[in-house]
C-alpha cells in the first residue's frame, strides 16, 4: 500500500502584487473563465493517470485563491472530489489574504469542503504591510484569524522576518500576536532579496530600512524559542504547529511523497517523475484547449537523485535523516570535503548526531542554506 497522494491547484489571479512576490500571479482576470475550463480538462487527464490512487490532502495555492467567486471554488472542489478518490478527513487548504476573509465566504469555503486556511498575515505592523504593497492592515488580519477559527478552520498564519521599516520591536510584537490569536500553524519566511529588483535597489538606497542579517539571525533564535514557550513544535526549517496540526499537504513535498500538480506552473512528483507546468496562462489554457498536458518540464528521478533528494528534502524536518543515508552517500560521492564539513557542522552545533539519525539544531536551520547546498 502506498501513502495517500496529495493534490495541489495553482490559482493565479490577484488583485494587485506584493513587492516581494516571485511566484507565477496576474492581476488581470480576464483569462479566469478559460483558465477554470483549462484546469477541468487537466483534471480528467490526471484522474485517469490516477486511477487506484487514493488522496488526503487538496491544497489550492495561488496567486490568491481567496478570490476565486465561492461558487466557482465550490464547484472546482466538487470536481476534484468526483474525479479523485479522496479519503474521507482529508485535510483541504485555501490560502487567504485578510482583505477577502468574512463571515458569508468562510461559510461559503466551509460548504465547499475547505477544512484548513493559509493566511498571508506577514506582519501586524501597518507600516511593514504598506512598505510591501499589502492590501490589508494588522486590524484585519486579526478579525480574519478570529473569523476563521470562529467558523472551525484550522488556521495557518505566515509571517515575513526582513521587511523594510521592520524592527526587532515590531517583528517581536507579530510573533507574539500571532502565536497569541488561536492559529495552530506558524510559517516564518526570511524575505527574498534577490527575488524583487525593487527591494533590492530599495535596500541599496536606503539600507536603514532593513535589518542587518546579525540582527535577523537573534530574531530567528529568539522566535524559535518564543514559539517553543508557547507550546509550538518546530517541525520544519520555516514552520511550527501545535502538537498534531502540521500541514499534512506540504510534508508529502519534504518526504517526496507522491502529488500531482494542476494549473500554471503547477510542479508534482508522480511515479519517480518530476513534472512541471508552463508558466505563461495562455501557454497552459491553448495546450488544454489542444488536449495536450501542459509540460514544461517531463524527467524521471534515478536511483542517485531520490537519494539526493531524501536526504535535501529531510533535512529540512526536524526528525532529519537516517545517519545511514548519509555515511554512504559521502562513502559514493568520495567526497573528502563534505566529510570534513559534516564533521565540522557537528562540531559547530549546526547539526546533531541523535545516534541512528542526523538532524539539524536550531542554528542549523538558520543556516541550513550552507549546508542543503551541498546536496544540490
């Protein structure tokens, strides 16, 4: 038997983009109506690739799904759960801005068959949120989550370490609001410099409005042991959850466990192949309208690279990997240096031999990106 699958649903739209966005989002919603069209002819093709396969997550990612009208979200929903088997108690997620959460449409998503929400909060400072084009304010943020929880939701809330005009005051004062609303789920971001021109040229001219990376590395340490006070686990490099709210969806990425992946520049493993999407909308609506799959990217995963991935992918959990991955991937590589690094990592108290297992610490996820490179 094979673990249940999940299934993940890019929904591009928007009405405006965030300064520090980097993912494949339009603000013009013209194509929408050929785009749902698009994605239902996607859905008969994977469904018939994925017969005998059972399901027990469904994540609609965007862009910002949030928008989407309630009767076009509940239909998508329904097709999914007609064309997929998916197991009874599958965990569905929604992402949200704020802005779009209110009583009539959380109702609406709960109808749908949406048990979990992804909530963009990013900050509960107004200056860090206009400073990056954010449509609500921290009031908003703060009746969305109230909102959520009220009409059962698990509730998710991401927030963003590195924003221009944030403080240590300021990023201090989002942990503990947000650790403070009733979510079960936190995500910490450091923000993507090099994914936004404008914040870089921004961080050029006017560097005192940013945090030196010194000063974000101490608010890492000091969130993680914030959030461990607060009876958070942290389960994954940017992620905490109360005892038993992971996101099952996203774990199924980090433990390389099989999804499929509908919509523009949607990725998915599926059968030891990794797949990806076009990124341009009319690209991926005009192969749909073809009857063609929308690929962009089509390779399988040898024997080396799942091995590669095992041990990039886990890593990132706080379980780590078996310590036999890693002696024979160096013994094969023969490489010396990685050797001499893990050796020096360990002695750094980057990583932690926990016996059968290798894991990162706490400082080892902060600088974890110097270690997974290696693997890459």
């Amino acid at each position: 038997m094979r673990d249940p699958a999940g299934l993940y649903v890019h929904l591009p739209y928007c009405r405006s983009r965030c300064g520090y966005c980097a993912f494949v989002v339009t603000t013009d919603d013209s194509t929408a109506g050929a785009y749902f069209s698009a994605l239902e002819r996607e859905v008969s093709v994977l469904a018939a690739e994925a017969q005998g396969d059972s399901f027990d997550s469904v994540y609609l990612g965007g862009g910002t799904p949030s928008l989407t009208p309630p009767l076009r979200l509940a239909a998508l929903l329904g097709l999914l759960a007609g064309s997929f088997q998916i197991e009874p108690g599958s965990e569905v997620t929604l992402e949200a801005n704020p802005d779009d959460v209110t009583q009539p449409r959380a109702r609406a998503w709960k109808e749908a068959g949406v048990t979990r929400v992804s909530l963009g909060v990013q900050s509960f400072d107004d200056r860090e949120l206009s400073a990056v084009g954010r449509r609500h304010d921290s009031a908003e943020a703060a009746r969305a989550i109230e909102t959520l929880i009220s009409e059962g939701f698990s509730v998710s809330g991401d927030l963003i370490l590195g924003l221009p005009e944030q403080t240590p005051k300021s990023f201090r004062g989002s942990v503990v609001s947000l650790a403070g609303s009733g979510v079960a789920h936190v995500s910490v971001y450091l923000l993507e410099m090099e994914k936004s021109k404008a914040l870089e040229a921004d961080r050029s001219r006017n560097p005192a409005r940013y945090l030196s990376e010194d000063l974000q590395a101490d608010l890492w340490l000091e969130l993680c042991d914030r959030l461990s006070r607060r009876g958070f686990r942290h389960y994954e490099i940017s992620n905490w959850a109360l005892p038993g709210r992971e996101a099952r969806h996203n774990i199924k990425y980090w433990t390389r466990t099989p999804t499929l992946g509908l919509g523009v520049s949607a990725h998915e493993l599926w059968r030891e192949r990794r797949r990806a999407n076009v990124s341009a909308i009319p690209a991926y609506i005009c192969a749909l309208e073809k009857g063609k799959r929308p690929t962009a990217l089509d390779r399988e995963i040898d024997r080396s690279e799942q091995t590669r991935e095992q041990i990039l992918l886990g890593l990132r959990l706080a379980v780590g990997v078996p310590r036999q991955e890693i002696d024979s991937w160096i013994a094969r590589a023969g490489d010396a240096g990685l050797a001499g690094d893990w050796e020096l990592w360990t002695d750094a108290g980057l990583l932690q031999d926990c016996g059968d297992r290798v894991r990162l610490t706490e400082r080892g996820f902060l600088l974890s990106n110097e270690i997974l490179c290696r693997f890459v």
